[in-house]
C-alpha cells in the first residue's frame, strides 16, 4: 500500500531510461508529428509551483500523444540572456571586480550561470517523470539558436520591418535599459503626485484675441497679448518631474472649453492667472478639487486655441498649444495636456505632426541634465518631483497638489518605477505587419477562446515594438555605426557575414573580434570608419525566434538549434531518424500571462518574416495560487514548494514525501483554464486518492496471482467475453465507457474531467459495487471455479487498461502496476502498450440501464442494514436476510423487468440478487404471502418495500454466510456444504 514514492519513481525513471523508452517511443511510433513547442522558462533559480503546472501540463499531453502512436518530440528549452542573470553575475563580485571586468568576461561568466541553472531547473523537471530530449535541449545562448534569431532579424531589416528612432520608451533606470511592454508590471497601490499648474498665455491667435477684446478682456491694441497675470492654461499632470521637458499644451480640436474669471486668491492662498482656461464639462468639478470660484465667461472650440503661445512657469521658454488627438478627454484633469514629446508616446507623436523637437533632459539612470535648468542633478523617482513642486509653488503657478494612486509601469525584475523617456532605439514597425498579424490570430484555435479576443486586442492596439536592450549578455544588434556622420551600415551582406560568424563561434564573437573581422571581406578596407553597436536584443526577440532556431521555420531545416554540436552550449548532434518539428507547432501551451509575451512575440516575428503565425492552437493556463485564493509569497509562508512535496522536508513527519504523481494528479485536477489553487490541505486530498486509485489496483494485482490470461483453448484460464456472466459484461461496459470518456477528455485537454470519471470509476463502479460483490466470488469459490476464473478475467482485462488510461498523468503508478502484472506481457512498459481500447463486444450499453435498479436497490437495502448495524441488532450484512416487495410505480416495475433479466442469467452461481446484495439469503414476497413477522428494518422507496431480519442457520467460518447445514459436515463441522465441496475438491 505503500508507494515509497522517494525510491520506487527513480527506480521506474531508470527503468525506462533503460529501455531509451521516450527516444524509441518519440522517433519510431508509426503516427504523425506532434509538435507541442515548448515557451522557454527563465534560467535563473528553482524551479516553482508554476513550472510544474505548466511543464506537467505538457507531459500530459506528450505522453498522451506517444500512446496514440504519434511521434511526440519534445524539445525543452530554457531563455538564457537578459538583466536577471547579468545582475546575478555582478552581485556575486566585489567593488573592484567589477570595476575590472570587460564586457567579454561578464558574459563568459553569465554563460556559465545560465548553463548551471539550467541544469538544476532540468533535474528538477526530470524528477516529476517529464519526458523531453533533456540531451538536446534548445538554450537562447546555443550558437546555432542565436545564427537562427539573426536571420529572423535580418529578414525582418531586408523586409522594411527594423528601423532606428529616437523614442519616448519605457525605460528603467533601475536596470538602466530600454524595456518592452512585456517587461513591465502595474503593482497595486502606486500613488504618484499629481499637480494642477497655470501656464501663463503670452499671446493668441487673431480671431481669439478678437473674442477677448469683444468682451473686454483685451485691448483692441494689443489683442493678441493679454496682460501679464491675466490669463493662463490649466494642465494637470501626474509627473511633475517632466515639466522641464515641456514643450506644448495640446488641446482637443473638438472638445468645448471655457474660458473662466477666477479669484485672486488659489486654495492655498497662492496667487493664479485671473482667467483660466479649462474643459468645460470639468468646471464644475475642477471647482471643488481647485477650491476657486470658476465662472465661465467664454465658451470656445479647442481648434481656437491653436497657435496660443504660454511661457514656462519655471524656465526661460515660450511654447505653443497645439492639436492633440482622441487620448485628450474629460475623464480627469483639465482637458488641455502638458506635452513633452520626450517623455510619452501620445506626446512624442502630437509633437511630431506640431514640428516640435524631441528634448528628454533626463539620463540612463533617471537623473535630469543641464537641459532640466535648475532641476539639473535630481533624480526623477526620488528628489525631482518635491523640488518642481516647491517651484511651482514659489512662482505662484501651483492651483494643487494631491497624492493620486493609479496604475503605473514597473520593471518587473527590480520591481521599482520605470519612466518614459527618448531614446534612439531599435524598433520593429508592427504597423508594417499588424494588418497580417491580426489575420494570423484568426486563423488559430484559441483555448480558451477569451485568449483571442485578449491577444487581438494588444496586437491591434500595441505601439511599434522596441527591440533594443543597452545590457552586455544578449544576442547583439548586428549594427554599425559611421563614427563620423553616425550612418548606419546594416544590409544583406553584413548580416549574412555575422549570421555566419555567429553560427560557427556563438555570439561572443560580436566582443572578441574587432569591426575588421566582423565586416564582410569587402568591407573590411574601410573598417576604421565603422564602430559596431553596443545594444543587444530584447530577450522576447531571442524566445520569439524559438520558431525558426527549433521548429525551422527560417526553412533551413528543422532542429537547427537542438541539432548542432555544440555540447558545452546544451546543444547534440541528432541522429538521422529524428523526426522533424512541426512548423508551426501543433501546439503552444504557457500562462495567461503570455498573450502579452512570448505568444506575441512569436506571432509578431513569425508573422514578419513568414507571413504566418508559429502555431496552430494556443492553450492557456492561469497561475498558482494558496488555498484561500491569494498568490503565494514568503511572506504570507504559504509557498508550496514543489521539490519538498515531492521528496519531503527536512522533517518527514510533518512534511511527507508524497511523490511526483501526487504532483501530477493535482495537475490534472484543477480547471486549468483559470488561476489554481495547492496548499497543504489540498495535497492531502490528492495523496489520498492517489491511494485509493494504488489501492484498488492493488486490490486487482492480488487476485490475478494464479492467473493465466491466455483462453482455455490455450491453456489459460480466461474465459470467453460471450461467456461471462451479466455482471462481469456490466464491469467491462462500465471499463469501455471510461475509455470513451477519458478519451473525450483528453482529446478536449480538460484533464480535471479525466480526474473525476477516474474517481468514480475506481470508488464507486470498481470498489463499492464490482470489487464489493465479487469478494465472495474471489475468495470462496473454488481456485479454478467459472465464478473465480470469469471475475479473474475481468480483473485482467480492467487492470491493464486502467494503468494505460492513468498512464499520461500517475505515470510511475501505472508503471509499477505494469510491472507487478503476475503474468508475461508482450510489452515490457505499460507505454508501450499504447493507449486502451475496449472490442466493441464490451459495449453493451444496453446492460447499464436494465440493470441500474439492481445497483439502486443495493443502496436501498445497505441503508436499511446500516441502520440495524447502528443499533447492534446485525453486525456484517451476511447475518441478513432480505425480504423484497415490489408494489406499484415505475421505479417497482424497471426493478421487476432488472430481475427477470437476472433470472435469465445462464449463470446463477454469479447473476443472484443474494450475492449482489451480499446477504445470505433474500426472499421475493409475492402478492398474497405473508409478510416477514417482526423484521427489524422495514422501508419503502418508490414502491419498493425492504424489510430486514437476522439470517436462520450458523455462521460459516469460511465463507461467512449463514447457513443451516453447518456442524453435519463431519470432515469441516464448522463449514458450511458449499465449502466443504469446495476443500473436498
């Protein structure tokens, strides 16, 4: 009963290493590819609840696909560059270390820790029994993976696809790079401090001034240019600390604004303009926030104000109003937008169409330039805000400041603010390929479907997408730069002479070599003119090219990563028989979280290259939560680690070793589609049914030990289907009903349904019904009895299929239970069996209905006994005996046509209702006998009246029946005949 999990797993994994049972079953099965392309986890630390759930998800259907005969080649795969593991490599130096280390030693040192984090990460996966080429895995860092996302990228430069701009983009100054959208996280509770500031206006385009004049707030002298302190704009912005980069107020062309006398004093006493101009649905409101009598004057469309020139409240500069577009609104603020096209994207592109120029005064570690006036040398994210505002505050320009909390973007590895902030950057132009993006979502089977809607919705809406990345380890962009003029040189000759070098040295070579190598032969003369770049690519362009560097979707030929020889890199030499990838994949399968991530990325640059998108059908998971719904943390202690669950604490007491299987099933329990919880709670539960399903077939295994499956004809003992008993047809039809279901169910990747008809099956059809009855058949009956040998066969029949049936998820389990089978098999491992089948002659679905109301009556009776149990009148139902009247109803008649159908049985050793009832003796009162006298249970249900009594006759010592010939056996006095005969035999 015991699994010993901790042990007895290794041993099954060898086992099947022994029989290179995944290499054999992956190459050689007779069926089409199925390629499920594996999303690369990060290498850099262990391995997480999230890890299992997704990697075991993917084994499930892996081994599924290998038992349906399929050529199931899973490629693992680990993403191996980027900040993570660059700041784990600087963080284990000291001060003066780092100080001496050039480029190409950092990365020669991350190399090594990624390689070592793969490793452990791939133990770990190992020990849950993931079967997967962990010899040939693919890792971003291969040389012939990285040649591979060059070509994705050269073809993307030779399409038009890849350009070079100066940017607004998100930018972390704590990682000191540029970052993708994918990079970054919206944490709750971020609170940023929002202002209220008056621009003061200098001067107004004609007709406006006109206007003024007309109601007096003008001369007609100078019309254009109203009196100092007369009027200003109202913006309202949550970074103060981008003032210095202002350089318009941009305004809604269609939007109605007002144009409002205030008072001399602000809320807090400081002196404003005497007329503001605000939306003028946000008057009301702006009211009460600015604490000022608002009175509006003038009413005006926002295409009035354009050409308005404002000065900056806290710097020599004078600069227009200008048209924004739709992102201008009434939801909040004021209705005009302070603009610094430096510093946002809707910003950059209104300053773009105004002719504005491009002022970011803020540095790579968020600090502000010499452009930033006074403000120069304050950091952003800490000292820059308190001091604007304290300006503002003195230059009278200040109408509020409040705390405002709201979604903001943080790096998602140091989780602390990032900014927007221009840069010149590497860019691929979606809008150059969205149109056919979109096309390829469609075109996809989204499971669930939400996840469609939710990628169309990026793909459609998303900016153009930033590639480059100023770290050291990644793959570079292969770029050149003309150190006089700054031109680029990027074009098909160079890229196709670093893919080269690339493909034979790794991406090393791009830092070991000088511009004289790394230009093709015919360039190298003018190698002093050039100086390569120092970006790298964004480590979703390295995972979005897995396409092409696994799949072989560049067409060069498939497992261009994972079959070169670089075995320092993770990479092997594949031999002739391996089968190719599917391209695209069959399958992608990962967390929710990737429609914004490697799903897209792979989509973006498979669509941009190939016109296609890298897989046929996208499976989504949710993420791991504890038992009470929250995300697991450290802090709260309620992290499951998956590798104490598995080979126990450090105190096996309180934290048991409960196996990979246990890990397994809860996989295969939860409704993966949304987020899933474990605790220690729920684990208990799994183990548990882990030992009723290890129970039950336990159960089969020992009472097969003298069976021989082979048919009588051959010597054997099993008997003919068409000769079995109803009963035993009725658990073969039960067994062939599993087999459709569970098929079903895998087919449809809703494993938690496979869980639950597995339950039933084993606790309720096995167990508490067929196991439950057959007991008497198993141990009473004589060794070679047709009773014995029919219930055997069954047995057989039901324990080999259902160790195939649990094969994809109890792997181990249905192994051991493979191996416990106490008769030869062909097949040395239950996997190589294939996937169960039932002949259709086990189909006899007409037997499930006729005989339900036997199986009802049995709950009916075992009430009845259970209440004479509780009150010590009987102890074991064999003391019973069962009195049965049938009055009216349908449920008396199905019960009446199921016992005729009993009677009929050419087996009434095995087809009794005494038996299935398992009490020794039951009696049918017909219409017009006397009723049992003084039973003690009576009850009726449905027209069906059970009355229970104590059995006549002696307890057998054998058979436990009670029985009236006991003690005139003078060779077994204690036994009943029918056991006697059996001994005497």
């Amino acid at each position: 009963m015991r699994a010993n999990a901790k042990t007895r797993e290794p041993e099954l994994q060898a086992f099947w290493a022994e029989l290179d049972l995944y290499q054999r079953l992956s190459r050689g099965n007779p069926g089409e590819v199925f390629t499920l392309h594996d999303g690369p986890p990060y290498a850099n630390g262990p391995l997480h609840v999230g890890h299992a759930l997704n990697k075991i998800l993917k084994d499930i259907l892996n081994k599924y696909a290998l038992l349906r005969g399929r050529r199931a080649r899973f490629v693992p795969g680990w993403d191996c560059h980027g900040l993570p593991i660059e700041l784990k490599v600087l963080q284990s130096l000291s001060s003066a270390e780092r100080s001496a280390l050039t480029p190409i030693d950092l990365r020669r040192r991350a190399h090594a820790y990624a390689l070592e984090q793969v490793e452990g990460q791939k133990a770990g996966f190992r020990r849950w029994g993931i079967w997967a080429d962990w010899e040939q895995p693919y890792l971003t860092l291969n040389k012939a993976y990285e040649a591979a996302q060059i070509g994705v990228f050269g073809r993307m430069v030779l399409a038009g696809h890849i350009y070079r701009g100066l940017k607004p983009v998100h930018w972390s100054p704590s990682s000191r790079t540029a970052l993708a959208e994918a990079e970054l996280e919206y944490p709750d509770g971020h609170t940023s401090p929002s202002v209220y500031v008056a621009f003061p206006v200098v001067a107004l385009p004609g007709g406006l001034g006109a206007r003024l004049t007309a109601l007096g707030l003008t001369t007609a002298e100078a019309a254009t240019t109203p009196a100092e302190g007369d009027l200003a704009v109202a913006i309202w912005t949550t970074t103060p600390w981008t003032l210095p980069a202002n350089l318009a107020v941009s305004v809604n062309a269609s939007l109605e604004y007002a144009l409002c006398r205030v008072g001399d004093q602000g809320a807090n006493g400081y002196r404003t303009s005497r007329h503001l101009i605000v939306a003028a649905e946000l008057v009301e409101s702006l009211r009460s926030s600015l604490q000022l009598e608002l009175e509006p004057l003038l009413s005006l469309r926002g295409a009035e104000l354009e050409g308005a020139q404002y000065r900056h409240p806290l710097l020599d500069r004078t600069s227009p109003v200008v048209i924004g577009g739709d992102y201008i609104t009434t939801e909040a603020g004021t209705g005009l937008v302070h603009t610094a096209p430096g510093h946002g994207v809707d910003d950059f592109i209104t300053g773009r169409k105004a002719g504005l120029p491009v002022l970011c005064p803020v540095d790579e570690a968020g600090t502000l330039t010499a452009e930033a006036g006074p403000f120069a040398g304050l950091n952003v994210l800490k000292d820059a805000n308190p001091a604007i505002i304290s300006a503002l505050e003195a230059a009278g320009a200040l109408l509020r400041h409040e705390p405002y909390e709201h979604r903001y973007p943080y790096d998602w590895r140091t989780k602390k603010p990032t900014i927007f902030r221009a840069t010149e950057q590497w860019f691929a132009s979606v809008e150059g390929f969205r149109a056919q993006a979109l096309e390829a979502i469609a075109a996809v089977d989204w499971l669930p479907a939400s996840g469609r809607n939710r990628i169309e919705a990026m793909v459609r809406d998303r900016g153009d997408w930033c590639i480059s990345r100023q770290r050291t380890w990644g793959v570079p962009i292969p770029v050149f730069y003309h150190r006089d003029s700054g031109e680029t040189l990027l074009n098909a000759g160079t890229l196709a002479h670093v893919e080269a070098l690339i493909a034979e040295h790794g991406s090393d070579v791009w830092w070991e070599k000088d511009e004289a190598e790394l230009l093709p032969p015919s360039l190298a003369a003018e190698a002093a003119q050039w100086r390569k770049g120092t970006d790298t690519m964004d480590v979703w362009f390295d995972s979005g090219s897995s396409w092409a560097g696994v799949l072989g979707g560049l067409g060069t030929g498939a497992d261009q990563a994972a079959d070169s020889g670089d075995e320092a890199s993770g990479d092997a030499s594949a031999t002739a028989e391996t089968p190719p990838l599917n391209y695209p994949a069959d399958l992608y399968l990962e967390g929710s979280d990737q429609h914004r991530g490697w799903f897209q990325s792979s989509l973006l640059t498979s669509v941009a290259v190939n016109g296609q998108a890298p897989y046929r059908r996208v499976l989504t998971h949710g993420f791991t939560l504890d038992e009470k719904g929250r995300k697991m943390s450290k802090s709260l202690g309620n992290v499951v680690d998956p590798a104490v669950l598995v080979e126990g604490g450090k105190n096996e007491k309180q934290q048991p070793p409960y196996g990979a299987d246990v890990l397994r099933l809860w996989v295969s329990s939860v409704d993966y589609s949304a987020d899933v919880p474990l605790g220690p709670g729920i684990v208990r539960q799994l183990a548990d049914v882990t030992r009723k399903v290890r129970n039950t077939a336990r159960y089969l295994l020992g009472n097969l030990h003298d069976f021989d499956p082979r048919p009588a004809a051959e010597g054997g003992d099993a008997v003919e289907i068409a000769d079995l008993p109803l009963l035993d047809r009725w658990m073969l039809e039960r067994t062939a009903s599993l087999i459709e279901v569970v098929s079903a169910d895998f087919e449809r990747y809703e494993f938690y349904r496979f869980f639950q008809a597995l339950q039933n099956f084993c606790v309720v059809d096995l167990s508490n019904v067929y196991l439950d009855i057959a007991k008497d058949r198993l141990y009473v009956s004589g060794a070679s009895d047709f009773r014995r040998r029919s219930c055997q066969t069954v047995l057989a029949l039901v324990v080999e299929r259902l160790a195939g049936l649990i094969a994809p998820v109890l792997c181990h389990m249905a192994e051991d239970i493979w191996q416990n089978l106490p008769y030869p098999v062909t097949e040395r491992s239950v996997f190589e069996r294939g996937w169960p089948t039932a002949p259709a002659t086990w189909g006899e679905a007409a037997l499930v209905e006729p005989l339900r109301p036997l199986l009802e009556l049995r709950g009916q009776v075992n009430r009845q006994l259970e209440s004479c149990r509780t009150t010590a009148d009987l102890g074991a139902s064999l003391e019973a005996r069962v009195e049965l009247e049938l009055g009216n109803g349908d449920r008396a008649a199905a019960l009446d046509a199921a016992l005729e159908l009993l009677q009929g049985s050419p087996h009434p050793s095995v087809d009794n209702l005494a038996d299935w009832l398992i009490v020794s003796k039951l009696e049918l009162r017909k219409d017009g006998a006397p009723a049992l006298a003084d039973p003690l249970a009576e009850a009726s249900e449905g027209g069906i009246t059970v009355r229970i009594a104590r059995a006549e006759g002696r307890k057998c010592e054998r058979c436990w029946h009670m029985e009236t010939d006991i003690g005139s056996h003078a060779s077994h006095p204690s036994l009943c005949g029918r056991c006697v005969a059996v001994l005497d035999a």
